[in-house]
C-alpha cells in the first residue's frame, strides 16, 4: 500500500510505503504491515540521515 503526502523540497512525491508478504488485504497490510523504510534500515541496506 502507498501513501502520500504530497511533495518535498525538489518535487518528488513523499509517500509510505506498508507491506504485508502474502496479504492483499488492505485493513490487514494497514493493521500488520511493515514500512518499508523501516525494514531497509534495519537490514541495513541504507544508513540513517
């Protein structure tokens, strides 16, 4: 699921993006999903800023 929050400092959509594996229901992936964001940084396959 993408949500939006309209756009930052150099035009580009701010959004969150929640994901459940093997759900494509939308109140579970909103009531058990994982940011994406979150997962990256704790795998660490990017660095907080």
């Amino acid at each position: 699921m993408i949500k939006t929050y309209g756009s930052g400092k150099y035009d580009r959509y701010l959004v969150d993006v929640i994901f459940l594996e093997n759900s494509k229901d939308v109140s579970t992936v909103i009531e058990k999903g994982l940011f994406l964001n979150q997962v990256i940084l704790q795998k660490s396959f990017a660095d907080p800023m």
